[in-house]
C-alpha cells in the first residue's frame, strides 16, 4: 500500500559519490581490495597542519645620501627636503639611489638653500661620497653619565652637553661621541657663562683627568632603636638627630630645630603647641605621673 512505501532516500553529495566512486562498485572482491588503498569518507580525513613558511630577510631601505628615501609601495627611491618655511615636501621617483641624490643636490641648490640643507659631496672624479653612518650603538652600562651636564641621546647614538643658563632655561651645547669630550664642553660652558660658582662643575685631576661624579649613596633604613616615638618629632638620618616639627595655626609645617635625645625634643614640641595655644587642636605627647613621656601608639 502506499502506507507502506519507504520515505524517499536524500540524494548523495558529491563528495560522497567521489568516495564512493573511489572504493569501486559493488563487487565484494573489488570493494575488499579498494578499502585498504581508497580515501576515507570526507567527514573522517584527518587534518593536515601547514607548516609555517620560514621568514624573509628583512632589507635595509636607508639610503647612502642625503635627501633619499626608499618608497615601499612603488619599490623607487624618492627625493625628500624641507623648504625654506621648514615645510617637508617630496620630489621625483627614481629607480637609482644615486640619480635621486643628485636630482637632491640640484633641487637645494636651484632653491638657494645650500647654506641651510646638507647636500651630497662629489669627489674629485665625479663620484657622489656617501653620509657618514651613526656610530655602533653604546653598550647599556656606557650609557649613564659619569658627569655632571652630560646625558645620552638614544636616537642619535651620541652624548649630549647641556647647561642651565642664569634664567633658569637649559640650553644645549652640543652633541659628542664620547662623554669625556661632553664633560669638557659643558665645563667651558660653565665658565665662560660665569656661572662656576652656581653651577655644578666636573673636576680635574693633577694629571688633567676628569673625575667622575660622586654617587648619590642610598640611605640606610631607619632602625627600630632610632624611630621616633613621640609626636612632632623626626629622626634626621643624615645628621643622625631628632628634628621638630609642628603645623602652625594656619596649616603650615614649622620647624624649630634639632636634638640628640628625641625626649628633648617631645618636650620642645609639647611647649610649643602650647605656648602658641594650639592644644585642643594639635596632638601632645602625654607624661604620666612621674614626670615620664608616654610613647604614641603605633
């Protein structure tokens, strides 16, 4: 009946039929022999991973000259200046490195600015010279100055000389391959400024050597037997005393001096706030019965 008839069966994909055409018929001795070589269903292929392909050399695009830049897009060297009104602008597309540097050369010359823009040198024989490359960069400890007005610029690869003038304004004198000679620089600065008795100078030995600066010495913790214990008062440990403090009635930090026994020195403070009538509004170390101070909570 037509109760009876099968649902009608989904069409194969065509991947299907391509397994199926590739383990062959129905035929059982052809089927046994196929299924040891034929491919396996589409939905059981295993994946393969790709291999990542090895990275190319990466090429240096800086030019030999000046005024030439490498443009990545068009695969040209390209003509690059900067105006008179300090604007930069580009210029030309050349597949020569050295035709572009000399379309440079022309181009700062036929604008009257070779006084103000550096130009490619020619040799005796025509030939363009190239810039001179920046120095190796300078190992991580070389970098830090031993001398006072002396800093190293990363961008450049070189040190750099710089002085506080009397206004308060710094000022750069100039750049140097090594520290010693920008040592030297900022010392004629400082001295031909008249300002050796303001400014911090880098000193010379009897042999004409300069001396390094002196390393600012990492202070000591405070220890637990010298901390302070009383209120308004601060344990000083350059000099190794006690210093008192207060804030007087219009907010502002007061001090009064220094003492070798910090109770002394609670004493002070005590008598001050109270002669400046500041009791109910200022903390005081309290004395018991005795006569004896009463150490602040911790």
């Amino acid at each position: 009946s037509d109760d009876d008839e099968a649902p009608p069966v989904a069409e194969p994909t065509r991947w299907v039929r391509a397994w199926e055409a590739a383990v062959g018929g129905d035929d059982d001795e052809s089927e046994s022999e196929s299924e040891e070589e034929a491919p396996p269903p589409p939905h059981k292929r295993r994946r393969t991973t790709k291999t990542a392909a090895a990275p190319r050399p990466r090429t240096s695009f800086l030019s030999k000259y000046y005024g030439v830049t490498f443009k990545k897009e068009t695969k040209k060297w390209q003509v690059q200046y900067t105006d008179a009104s300090g604007t930069q602008k580009w210029s030309g597309l050349f597949d020569d490195e050295e035709k572009a540097a000399r379309a440079y050369n022309s181009l700062i010359v036929e604008l009257g600015l070779e006084s103000r823009r550096k130009i490619n040198k020619v040799d005796a024989a025509g030939r363009l010279v190239e810039k001179p490359q920046p120095p190796p960069p300078i190992p991580e400890a070389d970098r830090v100055s031993r001398y006072y007005g002396v800093s190293y610029h990363a961008g450049i690869r070189k040190f750099t000389a710089q002085v506080t003038t009397s206004g308060g304004k710094s000022k750069t004198i100039g750049v140097y391959l090594t520290q010693e000679e920008a040592a030297h620089a900022y010392n004629d600065a400082v001295e031909s400024a008249g300002l050796a008795s303001r400014r911090k100078f880098n000193k010379i030995d009897s042999a004409g050597r300069l001396i390094e600066k002196t390393k600012i010495k990492k202070l000591a913790p405070v220890p637990p037997s010298r901390r302070s214990r009383y209120y308004g008062v601060y344990y000083v440990r350059l000099t190794g005393n006690y210093q008192v403090q207060y804030m007087d009635a219009r907010g502002k930090r007061q001090s009064i001096g220094t003492f070798e026994v910090q109770e002394n020195a609670a004493l002070a403070y005590n008598a001050t706030i109270r002669r400046l009538g500041l009791e109910s509004r200022r903390k005081l170390n309290k004395v018991d019965a005795a006569g004896r101070l009463i150490e602040k909570p911790e």
